[in-house]
C-alpha cells in the first residue's frame, strides 16, 4: 500500500519512519572521534521505546550495547563499533545509518538502506533526500553491498559534508 501520510504527519515523521529532526534520544557519534575514524561511525535514529532489537543482535561487535529489555532505546559503545553498517541492513525502522566524515575536505560517505528496485550502480549520481523527502543535494554512489545475503542492500553514497545531519534517504534516477 502507499503511503497514507497527510501534510501535517509528514512534518512530524517522514513516510518511511525516518526521524523528521535530529531528535534528543538520537545517537550521535563523539565528534572529535568520528572526524578521525575510517570506515565511519553508526547514527542510530530510534528514541522511542518499540519492541525490537535487531540492531543490538546483529551487531558483531557488541558496539550496540545489547538490551536487557526488547523495549530498550539502543544505546552505542563508539569504543566498539566498526561501521561495517550490519545493523543498517537489519533495523526494520530503516533507523541505522553510518557516516564516514573522513572521505574528502567537504564530503563524506553516508551508508544507508535501500529496499527499492532498480538497485543503484556504483559510479551512480542518485538525488539525496532529507527526512521529510525533500531533494537537498545530488550524491555518487560509492558501493552498493548487501551485508547479510538477505535482499537488503546498503548503499554508499558520497554526499556533501555539510548534510551530515540531514541526508537519510537517496532516489535512483533513472
Ligand atoms: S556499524 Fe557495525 S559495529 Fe557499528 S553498531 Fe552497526 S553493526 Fe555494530
Ligand atoms: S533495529 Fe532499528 S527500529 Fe529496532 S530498535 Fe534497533 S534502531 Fe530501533
């Protein structure tokens, strides 16, 4: 079925569940470590307590700090986690992302799911869009894996530095 949001749901939460701001509860990486650290850090964007945990058990590193409580909010040891993006490919609410600040002066790699068909190439330019769907930069796609053999891909996509905090979603342009 497609989506069903008025206006007024889509500025609280875009379609796909995507978080409409940077919301206390988000988890975001320390910054003086993550401009430092390659391979990127994990963002998860899931403050709410839901019964679900695929993230903490997906994790190989134990870098999502596993739940006493299937309702618990995922909280990160940064110590630990090697944006290698396993929970990107797993969380159901498309709430994982990882960024890598340390690709260029002005760009970054942002890691993100994608479910759509057709599948983007590398080498793509693709559209980035903001939470609440908005095209706010063009991107090129990095890589294109899928980390669990399970049909969901993770999409790397070059985006400028400065949409760190506003790029969670891409559309392929055909
Ligand atoms: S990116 Fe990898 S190491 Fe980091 S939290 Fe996700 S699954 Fe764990
Ligand atoms: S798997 Fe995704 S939706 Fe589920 S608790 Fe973890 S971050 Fe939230």
């Amino acid at each position: 079925m497609g989506c069903t949001c008025n206006s007024s749901d889509k500025e609280k939460l875009f379609c796909s569940g995507v978080l409409v701001d940077n919301r206390p509860g988000a988890v975001l990486p320390p910054q003086d470590a993550w401009e430092k650290k390659k391979g990127g850090y994990v963002i998860i964007e899931c403050p709410q307590r839901i019964p679900c945990n695929p993230c903490a058990t997906s994790c190989p590193t134990g870098a999502v700090v596993p739940f006493v409580d299937i309702n618990d909010v995922p909280a990160i040891d940064y110590d630990k986690c090697t944006g290698c993006a396993l929970c990107v490919a797993k969380c159901p609410g498309l709430a994982c992302f990882v960024v890598d600040l340390t690709y260029g002066a002005d760009e970054a790699v942002i890691k993100l799911p994608y479910e759509l068909e057709p599948k983007p190439v590398k080498g793509a330019r693709v559209k980035c869009l903001n939470r609440v769907g908005d095209e706010v930069s063009d991107g090129e796609v990095f890589a294109v894996t899928e980390p669990l053999k399970d049909h969901t891909t993770v999409v790397s996509v070059v985006i400028p530095k400065k949409l760190v905090g506003e790029i969670r979603a891409i559309k392929v342009v055909c």
